[in-house]
C-alpha cells in the first residue's frame, strides 16, 4: 500500500474516531478541575445564611438568588480562602451580580450544609453595622 494512501486513511480514521468520542461522551466527561470539584460539592448541598451573611446582603442589596447565580457561576479565589479551615473549609467565590456589583461571597462547607459565611461588594465600601 502506498505511503500517501496509508497516510489519508490514517487521517480519515482519527477524524472519524475523534467525531465518535466527542459525540459520545460530550458533556458526560468528569470534571477534574479543582475548581469545578469544589463547586460541584458546595451545589450538593442546601444554603444556610449566618446571622452576619443575612446582614451583609441586605446591606449591599445582594438577593439570595444573586447568591447562588454566583455559586454556580463565579470564581474561586483561592488566595481568599481558607481551605485548611476545620471543621469547615471556606471558600470566597468571586463574580458580578445582576445589578453590576463586583462581589467576593464566602461559603463555608460544612458536614450537610454549605454555609454561606459573609457578602463583600469588592468595588463599593458599604457603612454596615453587621458585628
């Protein structure tokens, strides 16, 4: 068989083989991604507000809703957290709310529960009485 025959079948075969897998285990590929992990295991969990996160919300005007937008949707920062924390390793997630603010929310994951801790808008300081 010639070179250049063997060369374009070579070819065909991997394009077609690369077509098969994407097709087959798109979207089905296991996150590996430590980010993607850690907010995989916050997700599975019900939200709990601390008495000080309630407080900081209303304060900079951040909805539960925006909270969790931001969970599934932000940046961790991990030069903000606390990973090595115990019992509860913390995490500051980082992103932008409906409205435009710039915010840092940290989550505390805790046995059943990811707890979110605190609201910081990054851009705007806030005059909060939440001590």
């Amino acid at each position: 068989m010639p070179f250049l025959r063997r060369i374009k079948l070579y070819v065909i075969g991997f394009l077609l083989g690369s077509i098969l897998v994407y097709g087959l285990f798109h979207n089905r590929m296991p996150s590996w991604l430590p980010e993607t992990i850690i907010k995989e295991e916050l997700l599975q969990w019900p939200l709990q507000f601390t008495k000080h996160a309630r407080c900081r919300m209303e304060c900079r005007g951040i909805s539960e809703a925006e909270i969790t937008i931001i969970l599934e949707e932000g940046d961790i920062n991990f030069g903000k957290s606390k990973v090595r924390d115990k019992p509860c390793p913390s995490y500051a997630i980082e992103g932008t709310t409906e409205d435009g603010q710039f915010v840092r929310i940290v989550f505390a994951k805790c046995d059943s529960v990811t707890r979110v801790v605190t609201a910081i808008d990054l851009n705007v300081k806030h005059d909060c009485n939440c001590n």
